[in-house]
C-alpha cells in the first residue's frame, strides 16, 4: 500500500504509540536538534569562505578544510538519534509496509535488542579510551596549520552513540508499549 494514498486514521494506526518516556526523549532530542541545525549553518559558512579564499583569491586554509570534515561528522553523528526518534531513517525493507503494526512491532524490538543495543554499547565502550588517549597525549592534527585538540572530534563519537543509545530507548518504550502496553502508551502528539 502506498504510504501517501493513507487516511491519517490510517497513518496513525501504522504507527507505535508514544510513552510519556519517548515523548520526554524526543523533546530533548528536539532541543538537540536545534543545535545541530546551527552546525550545519556554520559548516556551510565555512564552506563557502574556504571557496571563495581559494578560487577567488587563491589563499586557501587547512584549518577551513578541517573543520568542514569536523562540523560535517559532528552533524551526522549527533542527527542520527533524531533520525531514529522521528522514525525517518533509511529502512531497507521490501516487505515491511506489508505488515500490520503489530508484526512490525515484534521485528522492531528482536532488532533493537539483539543488533541495536549491542552495536551501540560496543561503539560506546571502546569510544571512551580512544577519546581518552587523545585527549591525555593532546593530540593535534598532523597537517601544518590543522586544527588542535582533536579529542573534541573524537569526544562526538561517543555522543552521538549515546544520544543515539537514548533514542533507542525511546523506541524501546513504544515497542514496549504497542506489544504488552507497559509502559502505558501517552496521547499522540
């Protein structure tokens, strides 16, 4: 069936019913992205100066170049969790708008807990000494002119896989909530 031709009674019988624990998740997910907003803002400023010093006046910046690479992981990795809030990630799935809520909902939570939740703390646990490292030796860029303290780049890996694991969370809770209604689900917002 196709998404777009759903009634909206139809849409939000598709979709899992919020918990008071995923509605205060994803309203400081929305606070966060806010701020990843902003970062995307900065990066396509920079981007442009560092074209413009290039080709306009033939001057160009290492510094520019790597802080495009760092703003631009910075925004991916700390956006994925309010993509997996929202529901708006990238599902490679042929079958799965064939399925009832409920089916749909069994999938979701084999998924979170056997491939989710173990990827991410793997991501987390071995995240935290290698930003530790970088910031105990005060590690900075090997190019001449790069940027220095490169354990704050390093430091977004970890954020962003918590924040992403707090989403899961989250998602947790509606799967929960749809399955065996505990917690009990909240008005839709």
């Amino acid at each position: 069936m196709d998404p777009l031709s759903l009634t909206k009674s139809e849409a939000e019988q598709r979709r899992l019913p919020q918990t008071r624990l995923s509605l205060l998740i994803s309203r400081g997910l929305d606070r966060v992205a806010s701020v990843v907003s902003c970062i995307w803002v900065l990066l396509l400023l920079i981007i442009v100066v560092n074209v413009t010093a290039r080709y306009v006046f033939g001057e160009g910046r290492i510094e520019f170049e790597e802080a495009q690479w760092h703003l631009y992981a910075m925004g991916f990795l700390l956006g994925l969790s309010i993509c997996f809030d929202s529901d708006d990630h990238i599902r490679v799935d042929v079958i799965h708008d064939q399925l009832s809520l409920r089916a749909k909902a069994w999938i979701e939570l084999y998924g979170l807990l056997l491939l989710f939740f173990p990827f991410v703390t793997l991501v987390l646990v071995f995240s935290i000494p290698f930003v530790q490292y970088s910031f105990t030796i005060g590690e900075i860029s090997s190019a001449p002119g790069g940027l220095p303290y490169r354990w704050i780049i390093k430091s977004a890996l970890f954020i962003g896989f918590a924040l992403l694991a707090v989403a899961g969370i989250g998602r947790l809770s509606r799967v929960s909530a749809c399955l065996f209604a505990v917690p009990r689900g909240a008005p839709n917002r």
